[in-house]
C-alpha cells in the first residue's frame, strides 16, 4: 500500500466522543465542502500568546494529515511543537459550552480557555 508523505500513523492529538459528534453535526449543518478536512493549529495573538485555530479547510503543502474517528484532520507540521498530547473535547454545562483544549505544552492558559503561552 502507497501512503502519501503527508499522512502519519499515529495522531498526535485526540479528540474526545463530545467533540467528534459535535464536529460531525457541524459538518452537516455548516454543508462542508467534500475534501475539507478538520484544520488544527494555533496561531500568534490571544490574551496569553497563541490562540487555537479549529475549523474546516483543504490540506496544504506542509500539512500533516490523520484519521480521527473517521475525521480527517490535517495539521501544519509546524504547529506539532505546541499541539503533541493535546485533547480536544466539547463541553455543554451551565456556565460554559463549547470546545475546550487540554493541552499539557501550555505553561499558562488565560480564563477562557482560548489562548496558551508555551
């Protein structure tokens, strides 16, 4: 079997039942285009440094991609540094909902939960 370079074995991060079902309802309801994948990654800015980037997108030329309970997800290689080991849940409780990152590279989150130093 042919393996793309891009693609990789093991993921290097998880994604939690709540957060897979809610993405597959996501991609429903928002009609994601075919060959859009789960884009992970982080980017500069945020009240602590880096903010997550958590959305649908093609994959790109310096993109890692897996399969995550039947998700495709593609990553920057780049971006691995601060995401290895991260856990991507949802989260539907009285006093917050959404996507939350448990991520054991961050040094410091700020209150929302949004953004990290490393």
């Amino acid at each position: 079997m042919t393996k793309d370079k891009n693609t990789v074995l093991d993921a290097p991060i998880t994604l939690t039942a709540g957060a897979v079902e809610q993405l597959k309802r996501l991609m429903e309801e928002k009609k994601v285009p075919e060959g859009h994948s789960l884009r992970v990654g982080v980017k500069g800015g945020g009240c602590a440094g880096f903010s997550y980037i958590l959305g649908f997108d093609v994959a790109k030329e310096n993109d890692q991609s897996f399969k995550i309970n039947d998700l495709d997800v593609v990553m920057n290689k780049a971006h691995a540094i601060y995401l290895i080991g991260i856990e991507i849940d949802f989260v539907q409780g009285l006093n917050n909902r959404g996507f939350t990152f448990n991520n054991p590279n961050a040094k410091e989150s700020c209150g929302c939960g949004t953004s990290f130093s490393a």
